[in-house]
C-alpha cells in the first residue's frame, strides 16, 4: 500500500498517479507498446514525437501511435473504473532543426494530448499549441537560468534534468538544482538523474520534486525497441560503466562504456565536439556513425534483469513505500 499523498496543487492531468514517477520518453526506445504499459501501472508514459517516423509518401505515423494509446488507455479505463491509466506524455523537440515540428504539433492538438514534454529550446508558440487543446506542459532544464527562461515562455512545469541522467544530462548536483528552483518557483517539478529505485524517487520528493523522472532502467523491459544486448548490457553495468561525452552529438551526454568501446574507441579518451553539430533534420541528433552508442544514466546498478515496464513499476512502488514508512517511523513522535 502506498503513503497517501496531496496532489491538490498540481494540475488536474498530473494529479493521481500510483506512485509521483514520470517514465522520460527515451529516443527510438519509447514506442507504444512501452508507453501503454508505463501508464496502465500507474505512471506517466513518454515518447519522443520523433520516434514516429513514416516512410515516404506514408500517412503520418505520430498521428496512428496517438490513435491506438489513447483508443487503448480509454478501452482500459472504461474497464478498470477504480485503477484508471495515468495519461500519457509526448516529447517535442523544439530545436531549429527539426523540420517535423510544426506538422507534430498540429497532429498532437488534434488528439488533445494531455503532457507535452519539451526538449532543447522554449518556445512561446509550442506553450500556446499545448495549452489550446488543454494540455499540461513540462520543459527540461540544466539549470535555474534555463528554467525562469522555460517559465518565461509559458511553460506550466520543469523536469530538471541533474547530473547522473541518461542522454544529455546536466552537471550539477540534484541537490542544489533543485533548492535554487524551489526559490522562486513553486509549481510542478520533476526530478532527473539516477532515478531507479524507491529509494531515489522518495529522495527527489525530499528535495522538493513533485515527480522523479525515470529513463534507463525501462531500456531493460520487454515493450521496449531496444536491441537485446543493449538489454543487458544495462543490466550488466553500473555507474562506473557511464562516460559522459560531447563527441556524439555536439552537446554532452551520458552513455554506456561498453558500446563506445564496441564502436572502436577509448571511453577514457574521447575528443570533444561542436555544439553547432547537433541536427534533428533526420529524426535524431547523433550521426548514423554512432547508432549504437548506447545512451544510458547512473542509476542502472539497481536493473538486475530484463523485466516487463509494469514489474519494474511495481518494485518501484514497493521501495518507494518501505522507504517511505521507514523514514515516516523515524519522524513520528
């Protein structure tokens, strides 16, 4: 059983979900499959808009992967009336080189998605597409710089993303990145970096969090496009096993150790790269050359097997509970 919490404060789309844990949509990873099954456990379930892609002359695919999630979330709900599915989330790219971004945007209005996830740029006239068809809309950050920027623009939430987090992740401690937003920003925040246990997640609601956000550990499911060895290398590595690079995409990340040295190259020797580098133009910011560089965060020596999206859910929820009862235990007079 999970600690009652108040969510009174949040917007009403982001309110109730079984345990405070957004699931990061993941490049080419998160697909429906994965999504569906991250919000029928009871969390919010993310993709990348960009991981829909069609070919040529082909009806847009982002528009059939919104139909069938929310046609499935609501055949769920209408059959499971007390343990309803958390709405689902996409991510949008809002860099100048995303030549998809318009045509996604329409497409997502017309479905009314519920979360909108911006990445890499805040952008008034992306807040005014989310909020037209009632949408929640969460921008991730680095810094407290970037965030009254996000907030500026219109944006009603932050995912600050801290350091230890998979893909590009920031540099700066959870623990002061969070305090510095919570100075003047009291709306909805969602902790990144190294989430992957109960454990973390209380954590980042100590911090002042209203939601972790969670990414490596869903590489290593089942409903995850994820080839199998990069499966379980996730499972094999710990923090040790992360390097953190600009060389990829021109801005730096976090990835796996092993699939840079599979690629050829000394993880503990790599140059640096152009930030002007990075280009969405083809649906991805890392060049065809570096396809199997695996991206992953610090967090993953808690994944030790390959698992369906609803059991790592459900460890989640259980560590999150003890945890949550013991330090309860500790403060009760």
């Amino acid at each position: 059983m999970i600690m009652a919490r108040d969510d009174s404060h949040l917007p009403e789309k982001l309110r109730g979900l079984r345990i405070p844990l957004i699931g990061s949509p993941l490049f080419i990873i998160s697909n429906p499959d994965l999504v569906i099954a991250q919000c029928k456990a009871g969390i919010i379930g993310a993709f990348p808009a960009l991981n829909a892609r069609e070919g040529e002359g082909e009806p847009p695919l982002l528009e059939a992967w919104l139909k069938r999630i929310t046609e499935e979330l609501d055949r769920h709900n209408q059959d499971n009336p007390d343990t309803p599915a958390a709405p689902f989330a996409v991510n949008q790219i809002v860099h100048r080189s995303n030549a998809r971004l318009e045509r996604d945007l329409e497409i997502c209005v017309k479905w009314k998605v519920p979360v909108w996830i911006t990445s890499l740029g805040a952008r008034v006239e992306v807040n005014e597409a989310a909020h037209s068809c009632g949408g929640v809309v969460l921008h991730d950050i680095i810094n407290d710089t970037f965030a009254k920027k996000a907030i500026d623009k219109g944006a009603d939430g932050l995912i600050a993303v801290a350091a230890g987090a998979g893909g590009h992740a920031g540099q700066q401690s959870p623990f002061a990145l969070m305090r510095e937003i919570r100075a003047w920003f009291d709306g909805p925040v969602a902790l990144s970096g190294a989430i992957a246990s109960g454990e973390a997640l209380l954590a980042a609601r100590a911090l002042g969090a209203d939601f972790g956000y969670m990414g490596s550990p869903f590489i290593a499911t089942h409903e995850a496009n994820a080839d199998e060895a990069y499966k379980q290398m996730i499972v094999d590595s710990t923090a040790e096993d992360i390097v953190y690079s600009s060389l990829f995409t021109g801005v730096h990340g976090n990835y796996l150790k092993g699939s840079v040295e599979r690629a050829g190259l000394d993880p503990n020797n790599l140059p640096e790269a152009d930030p002007s580098s990075m280009n969405f133009s083809s649906g991805s910011s890392k060049p065809k050359a570096w396809k199997e560089i695996w991206g992953s965060g610090q967090g993953i020596g808690d994944v030790k097997k390959v698992t369906s999206a609803g059991a790592l859910v459900d460890r989640i929820a259980g560590e999150y509970d003890i945890a949550g009862r013991r330090l309860a235990a500790e403060f009760a007079t």
